[in-house]
C-alpha cells in the first residue's frame, strides 16, 4: 500500500466521523481484531455499571496495555455522551511479549477493557459514542480505527445476557485493586547505578511479576529478580538516559489477581538495613577467601605451586628476597582475578549473559589450555628442557612469579570448589564495587598459602630439606597433569564434537615432534622445530570450528534443559531434579558419575518418577545462565531440587552424596546431614 | 615461546570477546556509538564525518504504520527540510535485515527516497546487517537520536510525544526533536532528552 493510498484511507476515516453518527455501529473490526461491547440490554437508575469494549484478536497477534513496552501502543478510546458520567479505562494486568529483541507488554489472546458508567440523572436512555483506535501486531504492526456507540434504555433494574457478563467478571478480576489491599508491601525504590532501578518488596509466598507503569523511565524487559527471604529485589533496566522521576508506579500480579501502586517515591540510597548489607557482604568476602585457599589443592594448582615452592627452598635466598617472590605472585595472582572480574563486569554490563568458567566455553583458550598443561606435564617428566626454562623463569626474576601467579588462576578456573558457588553467584548481581571486592578477595585467597610460606621462615623451614626426592616428586607430579590434559580434550571433544579430539591430539603430536627435532638435530633441527611447531599451532587454532549438530544427551533418562517441559511437570505435580552442569566443571562431573548415575540414585529417581533434567552450560546458553541467575547463582555446580507442588526448589550442596539423594525422598532435612556451603 | 607469549595467547580470545557480546547504545549525555554506513548511492557517512556538527540520526521502515503517519502527513520531510536549511546533518536509516519488512536494495532505496521526497542530507544509510542500529540500540521506527558538535548524544527517544497511529493528531503533539534543536542552537538547555521510542519493532 503506498503512502498515498494510505492517507486516502484516513481522509475516509475522518470524513466517518465528521458525519457524526451516521456510520456509528455497535462494533468495529480491523485486520486480525474485531471490536465489541460488554454492555448490560439495560442500565438501572443512578446505579453505577462497570462495561467494556472486547477484543476478538487472530490467535498469534497482540493488542496492549497502557504501557505498551519496547514498541507498539496502547488503544485509544476517545468518549462522548449524552451526559452520562464516565470513568477510566481499566486496565486488566498484562503478560510480558518477547518480540524479536524487544518486549512488549499486552495480552495473549482476547482481552476486554473495562471503564464504569453512569446514567445521567432523569434519562431514559444512555448513549455514548467512542472513537477507537488500536494497534495490533504480531511482528509487523497494523494500526486499526472504528466508531462504536452504545443505546440502551435505563430502567429500574440492569438486565444483562449472562453470557457477556461472566466475560465482563472474568475480566474484572484482572484489574488491578488498590496496592495497599496486595499481600506484598514496597520497601523502597531505588536508582542502581545509571541503567537501573530497583523495586524491593516484602512479602511471603511466590514473587509477583512486576510490570512498570511509565514506559520512559523503564523498559519492558523482564526485571532480574532476587529473593531473600521474604525480602525480594527486582532490578528494571532504565530507558538509556531518562531523567528520575520523583516517584513512579508498578502493577503487581500473582496471575490471578493484580494490584496497583502508582506514586512509589524513590529514596535517595538503597535502603537495606545497612548493617544486613554489611554482613552479608562481609561473610561472601570471606566465603570468596576460603574459597581461594581451596583452590591451591585442586589438582590442576596443586603442582605448579608445588614446584614453585621448592624451587624456593632450593635457592635458599634471603628472607627479603623470598617475600618478593611472595608479593610478586599475589599481585600476579590477585591482578589475574581483577582483570576476569572487570571482564564478567563488562560483559554484565553489555547484557551478554555470562558467569564463572565462561572462558572455558572459548574453544582457543581450552585448546591453548591443553597445550599449556602438556607442555607443563612434558617438563615435569623431565622429555624436555623448555619446562626448565619455564620453571627457572617462574623460579629466578620477579616477572616469573608474577606470571606464575598469573598462570595459577588460569589453571584454577576450571575448579570451582566449596565455598565459591555463593560469592561469584553473589558477585553476579551485586553492584560493580562489591562484585569486584569479591573477586579479589579469591585472588587473595588464592595467593594467601604462598606468601604465607614464603614470608615465614619457620614454616619453610619445617619443609622437608632440598635432594633428589624433589625430581622424583616432580616426575610424580607430572601425572596429575597429564590427567588434566585429557580432561581438557575431552571439553574441547564436548565443545568442537569429534573433530576436537583430532585437532588436539594431532597438535600435541606435533609438538613433541617439534621438540624432537629441536634436540636431536642441533641448530637446523631448532629451526625445523620451530617451523613445525608454529604451522602446528596456526593450523590447529585455524581449524577451530563448532560442529554443525547439536550435541545429544547420551541417550539416558536426563532430559535438556527445556522450561517449557519444566513448568508443565511442576503444575502437574511431579518432582523435578535439574542438574546445571558443564564439561569443563570438573567437580559437576565427579558428581555426576559418583552420584547422580549411579544405579541406587537413578532407581530412587525412577521409582519416584521424578522429571531429570540436565542443564548443560558447557557452552553459552542465556537461558541456562538466566535460570541460574533466577536462583542466585552464576556458576556450576548447582543441583536444584523441586518436590512435587513446591513453589520453590531447594538447593543442593556443590559436593554431592548419595545419602543426600535418598533424603530427599525420606523427608529429612539435607542442610543438616551436610555443612552448607552458603554463609 | 616463552610463558609471557602464552598467557598473552590465553588473554587475547578472551579480551577480542568483549565488544562481540557487548550490545550498546546511544544514551544521552555519553559519547554517541561510532559507525560506517555506505548510503544508498554508494557513499560511506561515519560519525567522524561529522565531528564539530549537529547530526540527526532517523530510524526508517516505509511499511511501518508510525512511519507511514510522519511521511504521509509531510511531517518528518518537513523537520528535515527545516534543520537541514539551519546546517544540520540529518541521516536516515533502514535497518531491516534482507527478506524483513522494510529492507531495501540500494536501487530500490533511491526511488523510496525520491517517492517519499526525503530531505534528509543523505539518501537512505543501508544497515541490512544491523551493526549502526544495534550500535546505538535503536528500538523502533522512527527511533531518533540527536548528536551535539562535540560527539555527545542530547537526546534519544520517540519524535514526539503521542504514540497515535493517526497523522491527525501531529498538530497537537509535543515534537521532541524539533524542541531539542530549537533549545540547542537557542543556547538553552534540553527539556527532554530521552522518552520511550514508539513505533514498529526494527527488523533486524
């Protein structure tokens, strides 16, 4: 339709409406929608009556609320009468409409908005006239436009079909009552940095879905939620650059009722109770800490770090000179886990969704990983004299313990262990400040045991003396590394299919080849090694490419991560188990063999016909990374536990057993058989 | 390599990763999003062009109905006639990815442009691949934008302030961007500087 044909259109439009009620009708249509009143067949007298205009809309198309969200609009209705007195549009609550990349709010299906009316004093009759006009869209939009009137007699007694006014009731029910009869109450609302502002309510019971009245303050966007208690934080994204307002208003819905809050003013600062703030975040700091300190036993840290204090034993260098050597690697160490936390930062402010061990899902950096660890392992066997030179490196100049520092996080990553889950889970949604201070505090954590060592002479002293063992305990701890290696392949086998292990492997092959000729054939031999080695890596890294099919569950009884499938078992009351997990996340996989697939805990499943679901974040997926965040977390593993008809699911410890499985179904309480590992 | 080159080799997927994920936006009071746009005669406009200038930026769709109101009615060309007489730059864009609603090949695009007697300074900026609109986190059409001479956005939101598919309601509407370029070149301050972009969703 070109421009012109369409400005024919309205000239036609406002030519109807000059004719005053001539082409008026008792209904009005469109494309995809046709218009109708709910209206009694009489009014009473004085008495005051509640009806509306009903919007037939084609199944897949929508038509809005009074903030239509990202883009769309909301109907208009513009009235005149005969001196009846008229309300305000009332607005059932609406529904949250993901459209490409934006969201609108309005309804699923059919919808009717209601206004009250009342007769005028002494008529024998009522009449209105509205000029209408709406905008309904599926993808593309089409904007409508009607004339209605309404005649009905009064009399002493309304008359309604019955039919219409069930509809009539049906509706009502959604629109949204006073604010202060609602079962939740407004703590405060906030300003959270530029882009944000949060809402937090009290209350008990399931959270609300929170829809904001003014669409130039905030966008539709789903607000991300956090509960606490009976305390709930929901944090809306601001449209770019609006200026506060000095108040603004929410509707609030169960999903079967709705209740309205129009002037919340905001307060100047959050208004937690800065004490409970304080504690919290004083305990996640610490829980970050330990968590660290953790990390130096994981089997991917433990003998870099090994080596690297004997070398420090070795050397028998001053106090001064081995406290050095301390600080270097904390700053190494503490600068490597500041740098991850501004990048999550960044990330979380891009709206990319993301959480701990997301370089592990970068096919480069695994393989670049592998390489590492092979080269490490190859140098702790004692095959070749690079790993000397890696290690004096790490062992004699400062710049080596700083990357030794740096190195540890890098080999760390993959270990999320006790106590980390709830401080990088907090560190996701808290404010940049906090989230950061988090990360530092692992840093610290992490590098705490080393300094401690290498500041102390007294524990250094009460290390075994330097000898030959420690070439032996070297070869040893060569092992562990090959064991990461394969590890590895295996994540870059999950990430890129069949073809990872092939490109790994053949690079590794490469590699040692390379060293071969390097050794074996003085100075050319250096130069072919070098040629060989580089071509390797650059064709290896080249031929980085995601495979075409989806990876499957091995057929089992676990099921993909799919909501839709969650909710309608949960409404139907069944017991559902999600295990959020990850190739890379190697604490996930020992439960998952040790526990979750063994054959007494898949029989307790089976017999209780619970739905297995199984979350996989090997690579990016926002749905599981919003899920997660749903439940506070943003990293792996997490074990979340729905019993049949609960509302809300519990969580299991990061470290499973199976005796915390079988509570489940006995009733006992699985926080006391375990210690938590949430502060 | 020694172990420098490889924590260099672990950091740099990590650290190219972040502006691939990040989605931005033009908000008002920061530094507008750099782009580069080949026009629909073939001549490439880039926010550095237009250092030192005013520029308006226009979100385009010739079948959304909002557009259809503001180019209908003579409007937006009639905006566009006035601020570009005053020296200000005033870019549209199409957005709409090959096969969405709106795309245009550039032939195509010139006849719009001529069709609709657009008196931007530019014919249509072809953006099939959405990088300016994601760029500057254009929602809607017509989505407009306002960069100051110093590169800073002043305003970013909806044209005006009723979101009516009905053209017989401009007369009575508040024009933002009208007000925000009055206010600007007047040397006072913008009253509005942001408000929610109505229209059609962009097709990306």
């Amino acid at each position: 339709m070109s421009v012109f044909k369409w400005v024919a259109r309205y000239i036609l439009f406002a030519l109807s409406i000059a004719a005053g009620g001539a082409f008026a009708q008792d209904s009005a249509s469109g494309d995809h929608v046709r218009v109708r009143w709910l209206a009694p067949d009489s009014f009473a007298v004085g008495e005051t009556e509640t009806i509306g205009f009903y919007f037939e809309v084609d199944p897949g198309w929508h038509v809005y609320w009074r903030n239509a969200g990202d883009s769309g609009a909301a109907p208009r209705f513009d009235f005149s009468s005969d001196g009846a007195g008229i309300g305000e549009i009332q607005w059932p609550f609406p529904t949250r409409l993901p459209i490409e990349h934006l969201t609108n709010l309005g309804y699923e299906g059919n919808v009717a908005y209601l206004f009250d009316v009342t007769p005028a004093a002494g008529a024998e009759k009522l009449s209105l006239n509205v000029n209408l006009e709406w905008l309904v869209c599926k993808i593309d939009c089409i904007p409508g436009f009607g004339t209605m009137s309404l005649e009905r007699p009064v009399g002493t007694a309304g008359r309604w079909n019955g039919g219409d006014r069930a509809l009539r009731d049906q509706f009502a029910q959604r629109i949204p009552r006073p604010g202060s009869a609602s079962p939740w109450r407004t703590v405060s609302l906030s300003e959270s940095g530029a882009e944000k502002v949060r809402l937090t309510l009290e209350g008990s019971g399931e959270s609300p879905r929170v829809f904001p009245l003014d669409g130039n303050l905030l966008t539709a966007t789903q607000p991300a939620l956090r509960t606490d208690g009976d305390r709930m934080d929901y944090t809306f994204a601001r449209v770019p650059g609006a200026p506060r307002s000095a108040a603004t208003g929410f509707v609030l819905t169960d999903g079967e009722r709705a209740w309205q809050f129009d002037e919340i003013p905001f307060t100047a600062a959050p208004v937690a109770p800065p004490e409970v703030e304080n504690t919290a975040l004083w305990w996640l700091l610490l829980a970050a800490f330990a968590g660290g300190v953790i990390l130096n036993l994981m089997p991917c840290v433990f003998p870099v770090l090994s080596i690297k204090l004997f070398g420090l034993v070795d050397r028998g260098a001053a106090v001064h000179g081995r406290l050095r050597e301390g600080l270097m690697y904390s700053a190494g160490s503490i600068a490597t886990f500041a740098a991850l936390g501004a990048l999550l930062l960044a990330l979380r402010a891009g709206g990319a969704a993301v959480g701990w061990g997301f370089q592990l899902q970068s096919a480069p950096v695994v393989l670049a990983l592998v390489l590492l660890f092979w080269l490490m392992a190859l140098s702790f066997s004692g095959v070749f004299e690079f790993g000397h030179r890696l290690m004096n490196l790490a062992g004699s100049s400062r710049g080596g313990s700083f990357a030794t520092g740096v190195l540890a996080v890098f080999v760390a990553a993959p270990c999320t262990g006790p106590f980390m889950g709830a401080a990088l889970g907090a560190a996701a949604v808290l404010p940049a400040a906090s989230a950061m201070a988090i990360f530092l505090g692992l840093g610290a954590g992490l590098a705490a045991p080393f300094l401690l060592l290498s500041a102390s002479p007294v524990l250094l002293e009460r290390l075994p003396a330097p000898g030959p063992w420690m070439e032996t305990l070297r070869q040893l701890l060569a092992f562990p590394l090959y064991a990461t290696v394969i590890w590895l392949l295996w994540v870059l086998g999950r990430l890129l299919g069949d073809s990872g292990w092939l490109i790994g492997t053949l690079l590794l092959l490469a590699v040692v080849f390379a060293l071969w000729l390097g050794r074996s054939f003085a100075r050319w031999g250096r130069a072919a090694g070098y040629l060989v080695a580089v071509a390797a890596l650059i064709t290896a890294f080249g031929a980085l490419r995601a495979p075409d099919e989806d990876r499957q569950l091995a057929g089992s009884a676990w099921q993909p991560y799919d909501k839709a499938i969650i909710d309608r078992a949960r409404a139907g009351g069944r017991a559902v188990f999600i295990d959020y997990t990850a190739a890379w996340c190697i604490t996930c996989q020992v439960n998952k063999k040790l526990v979750l697939e063994s054959q007494s805990v898949m029989e307790l499943f089976q017999s209780h016909d619970v739905l297995l679901v199984r979350a996989d974040w090997t690579e990016r997926d926002p749905e599981i990374t919003g899920a997660l965040a749903e439940l506070g977390r943003n990293s792996v593993p997490v074990y979340a536990w729905y019993p049949p008809g609960a509302e809300k699911p519990e969580l299991l410890p990061q470290i499973l057993q199976e005796r915390m499985i079988a509570a489940l179904f006995s009733g006992e309480n699985i926080l006391q058989l375990t210690e938590d590992d949430t502060p | 390599m020694n172990g420098k080159q490889l924590i260099r080799s672990l950091l740099l997927p990590l650290v190219m990763a972040v502006p691939a994920l990040a989605f931005a936006a033009a908000v008002p009071g920061e530094k507008a999003p750099a782009f580069s746009e080949a026009d629909a005669a073939g001549k490439t406009h880039a926010l550095s062009d237009y250092a030192g200038q005013w520029l308006v930026i226009e979100w385009f769709n010739k079948d959304c109905p909002y557009v259809r109101k503001h180019y209908g009615s003579g409007n937006m060309q009639a905006l566009q006639d006035k601020y570009t007489g005053r020296d200000i730059n005033w870019l549209t864009v199409i957005s709409s990815a090959k096969g969405k609603q709106g795309y245009l090949e550039p032939a195509q695009a010139l006849k719009v442009a001529e069709s609709h007697k657009l008196n931007a300074s530019a014919p249509f900026l072809l953006d099939a691949d959405g990088s300016m609109g994601r760029a500057y986190g254009a929602k809607t059409t017509p989505h407009m934008f306002i960069i100051n001479p110093e590169g800073v956005v002043v305003y970013a939101g909806a044209i005006d302030d009723n979101d009516s598919a009905n053209p017989a309601v401009i007369p009575d509407s508040k024009n933002y961007v009208a007000a925000a370029l009055d206010a600007s070149l007047g040397g006072e301050v913008i009253a509005v500087a942001s408000s929610r972009a109505y229209g059609c969703s962009v097709k990306y």
